[in-house]
C-alpha cells in the first residue's frame, strides 16, 4: 500500500494552561481504582460501544488494531463465565499459586469467588489477534501484546472518564473464554474486564502509590 498522508491538527496550549492540566489529569486519574463491588445496573449498549470505540483509537504496531472487545451483558453467559473462571481460580488459590504469590496477594483480601463476574452489568474480555486471514492467507499483525495493552489502558481510561468502574481481572488460565465465546483459532483471551456503576458502600484497598521519585529518573 502507498504511504498517504493527511493534514492534522490538534489544539496547542500555552505553557501555563499545559502545567494546569498535566496536573489536573494526573488528580483526575488518581482518582480511578480498581474495585471488585458492583452494582447491578445495567449500562447501556451505546455507552458500552463508545467505550470499546474509545479503546479501539489506540496505537498498535503497523495499524493492524490486533483486537477483539467481546462486550457480554447476557446472564446466562456471565454464569458460565463465573463457573469456569472459579473452578480455575480455586485450583490457583489452593496449590498452584506458591506461598510468596499469596503472601503478595493477601492485602487484597481475593480469593476463589467471583461473584463481580455475574453482578457486574457487563463484562468486556479483550481478545489479542496473532494474525489475520487474508483472502485464505495468513497475514502477521505485530507488537500484539503491547498494542492490546496499551488499547486496555484507553478502555479503562474511558471506563474511569464515564463514571464507571471496572477490574482488570485475569483468571488464570483464561482458555475457557475461547470456548465460552466460540473464538476463532487466531484469537487468544488476554484480558477480563468486568464494568459496572460502585456498588453502595464499595471499598478498596488502602493502598498507596508510588512517588514520582520512585518511578521517574531524569536524564537532564
Ligand atoms: N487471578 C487471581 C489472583 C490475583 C492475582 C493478582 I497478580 C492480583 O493482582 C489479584 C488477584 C484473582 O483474580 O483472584
């Protein structure tokens, strides 16, 4: 294909009005927190699309957008997907994840029940696309982990920008998914995203970041 380029533009701000809002965004995003409470009022579909549409303007490598959002709001399939992900998460909970994984993990207070992946209104599970069939070819897409991770990050932005909520949860191992939602061979589940309106009274951990000098090195 022919490189072919178009104008574009975006607005330009002054130095002050640039610090204002680098501030202003950074309070705003530390303000997003994962929960595991949700309430169950629905969202609906044109929310749930512009959200995906909003994930989907990420980069990926060579524009291949190597990604698939299956937005799952029907009970029945959310059930499915709560059995299969406890079955696994109980066989990781007592024996497959070593001492020193839980050890991390107890601050959280997780364990094997998922009862967020039936309450949340809608779960978005994020396939990642090796490759793509092309007139009975395959054709290669690339950077694929990075481009659906960096695409998981805008969704969880656009999720936190709506007033929702949501938890980046990922049953481990996650096959069941490919099987739950009949998924074609070239796509591979990398992420399970439950969204959803706070339930009342929600709480999360007391966490703390980390602080710009733990995270940022100048090289001036
Ligand atoms: N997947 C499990 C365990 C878990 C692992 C990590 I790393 C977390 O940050 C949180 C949980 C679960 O969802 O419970």
């Amino acid at each position: 294909m022919e490189a072919k380029f178009v104008p574009y533009t975006k607005e330009i701000f002054s130095k002050e009005k640039t610090l204002e809002r680098s501030k202003e965004h950074s309070a705003y995003m530390d303000l997003r927190r994962t929960v595991r409470d949700f309430s169950t009022e629905s969202i609906s579909e044109e929310v749930l699309e512009n959200i995906v549409m909003a994930a989907s303007t990420s980069p990926s490598g060579a524009h291949k957008q190597p990604w698939t959002f299956c937005v799952v709001t029907n009970p029945e399939i959310k059930s499915k997907i709560r059995i299969e992900a406890e079955k696994e998460e109980y066989e990781s909970y007592n024996g497959r994840m070593p001492e020193e994984w839980l050890e991390d993990l107890s601050y959280l207070g997780t364990d094997w029940h998922k009862p967020f992946l039936e309450d949340a209104p809608a779960l978005i599970i994020v396939f990642k696309r090796s490759y793509e069939i092309v007139n009975g070819k395959k054709r290669n897409n690339y950077y694929v982990s990075e481009s659906v991770g960096i695409a998981c990050d805008f969704l969880l932005e656009a999720i936190h920008y709506c007033g929702l909520a949501a938890l980046t949860h990922t049953p481990s191992p996650m096959n069941f998914l490919s099987k739950i939602l009949n998924r074609p061979e070239n796509e591979k589940p990398y992420l399970l995203i439950p969204i959803g309106y706070l339930a009342k009274d929600t709480k999360v951990p007391d966490l703390k970041r980390k602080e710009s000098s733990e995270v940022i090195s100048f090289y001036r």
